[in-house]
C-alpha cells in the first residue's frame, strides 16, 4: 500500500511494529498500540531546545569567527613579521680586483688557501696540467683553477653561498664574487645543481671565465 494521499481516500500509513495500516495521523497503532510519532514529535519541547542551542551555538561561532577577523586586521603592521628580505650583499670575494692576476698573485692578494694541496709527482707524470686552490670565507668558497706550469688562471668558481649547498638565487651568487652580468671582462656560467637529482633554477655557483 502506498503512503501517498488518493483523492477520496484517507491517507494512511503502515505501523513500523505490526506492519498494519494505520491512519496517517495516528498517534498510536490501533492494533498493536505503539507508539506511531517520531522522537520530536514525542518529544516537542526537548527537541525545540535542542534546535534553539544548535542555533545559539552556531551565531555564537560566526560571532567570535568576526572578532577574530577583526582583531588580526587590526594588528599594528610592526607586529606581523616581515617577509624574508635580505640585505645588499656586501662581496666577499672582489673577484673582478683578481683577473689578469696569476696564480702566485692571487695568493698574494687573497692569503694562504683554504685548499693549498700541490699536485702529486705521479699526478704531474699521468699528465694533469691543471690544478685549483680554493678559499673559504664566510661560508662562500672561491675556488681558482689555473694552468701548472704558466701559472696562468682558466676560471674562477663561486659556490657554497648557501649551507643547503645551492642556491636559485642569481644575484646573490655575483654580489658574494662582486660581479655583474654584462661585464665583457669575463664571461659567466651558472652551474646548475646535477647530483643527487637534477634541479632546474638550483645553482652550485657560478664560474666566471677571464675573457
Ligand atoms: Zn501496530
């Protein structure tokens, strides 16, 4: 039998107990005498509190959801942090000063190398020509690779400017070294990051070419 109401007959609904039919509006089955009305039907006053709370509940949410907006809005602008921002970069190395300088000078000019090894007699013997010093100040390495036996400089190497042991920062990488992009005193080469995996816009350092 249908719930639904038919021109012309009472609506009438099946008992949930006894499954007889019923009218629809009963409150109790005829036939078995249970209870027909849903809980809040039962219960009226139980359920329009219950309804009443929700909704305190809920503008009591929205109300202080606002406060909080505007609070924060209001927070004086020396409270929030302010975005990372570095500082002009003072060089550490005055890399343009060391051009046309060989290797001999530029250990005058910079001091002791940090990596002051000489190449091995079998290393000389199996044919190597060319050999790097490096320095390291301030966490950023400079390191200089040059011809053994005219002493004469091949590039020079920038890296190390960040601890992670790269950077995508490019303008960091010449302001450490003192460099410029243009410069037609030497020719620049960003060195991406290739080991562990490579990292496109992740730079070692920059080499810088004597031209
Ligand atoms: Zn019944």
């Amino acid at each position: 039998m249908s719930q639904e109401a038919q021109s012309g007959v009472e609506r009438t609904k099946k008992c949930s107990k006894c499954k007889e039919e019923v009218l629809y509006d009963a409150i109790k089955c005829k036939h078995c005498g249970s209870e027909l009305r849903s809980w809040p039907g039962q219960h009226p006053i139980l359920s329009k509190f219950i309804a009443y709370s929700g909704l305190l509940m809920l503008v009591l949410i929205i109300f202080i959801w606002v406060l909080n907006s505007i609070g924060s809005i209001a927070t004086p602008v020396s409270k929030i942090n302010p975005s990372p921002h570095r500082e002009q970069v003072s060089s550490v190395f005055d890399v343009p000063s060391l051009l046309g300088k060989n290797i001999n000078q530029i250990r005058t000019a910079l001091g002791t190398p940090t990596y002051d090894k000489e190449p091995t007699k079998l290393q000389l013997s199996l044919g190597v020509t060319e050999w790097d010093k490096s320095w390291e100040r301030e966490g950023a390495d400079l390191l200089v690779t040059y011809n053994i036996k005219t002493k004469k400089v091949i590039d020079f190497f920038i890296g190390g400017v960040d601890p992670s042991g790269s950077t995508n920062d490019k303008k960091l990488l010449l302001d450490v070294a003192g460099l410029k992009e243009g410069d037609p005193k030497y020719k620049l080469e960003f060195v991406e990051v290739r080991v562990p995996k490579p990292e496109p816009g992740f730079y070692t350092g920059v080499k810088v070419m004597p031209q």
